[in-house]
C-alpha cells in the first residue's frame, strides 16, 4: 500500500473556519491528502473581521512542529498567519532542525476584511529570516508592496516586482493578481530571471475569505505530490476557480469558499 502524503500547515486559527488553519485542512483533505497543523495563534473572527488575536506561546509552537517531524513526517509545509517576531524565529529553526523540504510561504499580513494580522517586526522577521527558506512564497499585490516597497498595479508593474523580490530572496515568488487591473492573473518568477504568467478566470464573487490561504495549501499539496512548481500553482490555480465558482455564500461579510466542492 502506497504512503499517503501529507502536509503541514502552520498557521493561525479561524474561528469562523473559512481562512486560517482550518481552511488549510480542508483544502489539503480535499485534495487528497493527510493534513496536520501547528497553530501559531488564535483569533476570534468571522467574514465581518477580526475581533481578537491570542498568540501561542513560542516553545509551544515548537513543540507542535517538532512531534509532527518526529511521526508522520510531512511532504510539504505551507505557513500561514505568523503574527511575531518570536514566533517567525522559533518556526524558523524548527524547519532548520526537521530538515523540512517543500516549504510555501505565504505572507498573511491582511485579512480579506482589511484587518492586520502581523506586526512590523513580524513583516521583517519574515522577510529577513523565513522567506529564504521557502520553495515559493505567495504574496498577493498589497502583500508583496508591504515586503518590498514596490507599487504594483499594472501587469508590467507585477512581473518587474515578482523578478526583483525573488533575486532579492533568493527563491521562487508567485505574486498573485486580483488586486489590479490584471484581475486573476498570476506570475511566477524565479532567481534566474525567468518568468512564468498563469492566466485565470476571474469569478464574480465577494465570497473570498481565505483565498490565499486556500492557493498556498494546495500549491503545498502539489509538491508534496512530486509535481513541478509550475503544474503544483497551476492545479492550484485550477482548485480555487472551482471553490470560488461554487457559489457557496454563507455570513454577513465576505464570505468562505466551498473547500469540498469537488467532492459533491
């Protein structure tokens, strides 16, 4: 019998169950494979906002990554929500220190209801000490504005971003549209200097909540799959245009995706 692959997702907690580690599961059990979870902290929201944020305590987090190392070794790891410097440290040598592989990161500095979600020193903990351990890390256009002080607005505007943040950092950066006049239109660019643009299909929908944290899972699945970076955002890219196009609409605010919805 074949081992089941599984990823890691480490990240903050949704109590509303759309973004966050939640989603992280959902889409990774979705797609096939075994998820497990390191939580760096709480939050009390749901689609309107984010009302309340706990983190977890530094060596706990630790020692959540570190027993799933030490069993059920995952394939790939996707981080999320990293709200303190502290944290983003001690996530960093635990990755060191497990020899983890296939590592996405992505950037959650903003919710999609506009609340901050990270510190000023967090934002450069990531950048300085996080990032250039990554695969590929997943900023969307503001994101990717606040890491490195690029306007990004046009097409051009993105390609040039994605190529100078990934020689800067030294590995792969996907800077995702839908936040400019490109729409839905992602580029992948690498340090070598090549470029790779994914074309997708813009949904009429205000139910976006957890977009990115659903991207950045399934891409991580993708890799823990065997798949190159390109197939892993493309199937990707192909999961969430259906989990967006399902029309689930739930809440006041910007509602969830429908995770499942492949499975209906």
């Amino acid at each position: 019998m074949s081992k089941l692959k599984s990823v890691l997702t480490i990240a903050g907690s949704d109590s509303s169950g759309g973004a966050g580690i939640q989603a992280d599961i959902k889409t990774i059990q979705s797609m096939g494979l075994f998820a497990q979870s390191a939580i760096t902290a709480l939050t009390a929201q749901n689609t309107t906002g984010v009302y309340g944020v706990h983190d977890v305590p530094t060596d706990f987090v630790t020692q959540q990554i570190d027993v799933v190392f030490d069993d059920i070794r995952p394939d790939a790891v996707k981080i999320g929500m990293v709200s303190s410097a502290e944290i983003v440290a001690s996530i960093v040598d635990a990755l060191k220190r497990n020899d983890a592989r296939n590592i996405v990161v992505d950037p959650v500095m903003v919710a999609t209801s506009g609340s901050e979600l990270a510190s000023n020193s967090a934002i450069a903990a990531l950048r300085d000490k996080l990032i250039p351990l990554a695969t590929v890390i997943t900023p969307n256009m503001p994101e990717a504005e606040a890491l490195f002080g690029s306007h990004i607005e046009a097409r051009d505007e993105q390609e040039r971003a994605a190529l100078e943040i990934a020689r800067a950092v030294g590995v792969a950066v996907l800077v995702k549209g839908g936040h400019g006049e490109n729409d839905a239109n992602d580029v992948l660019a690498r340090p070598d200097g090549s470029t790779v643009w994914f074309e997708g299909e813009r949904v009429d929908t205000a139910n976006t909540h957890g977009t990115g944290c659903t991207l950045s899972s399934a891409i991580a699945c993708g890799l823990a799959l065997g798949k190159t970076l390109e197939d892993a955002v493309r199937d990707a890219k192909a999961y969430i245009t259906g989990a967006l196009s399902a029309g689930l609409d739930l809440g006041k605010g910007s509602g969830p995706l429908d995770h499942m919805w492949q499975h209906r």
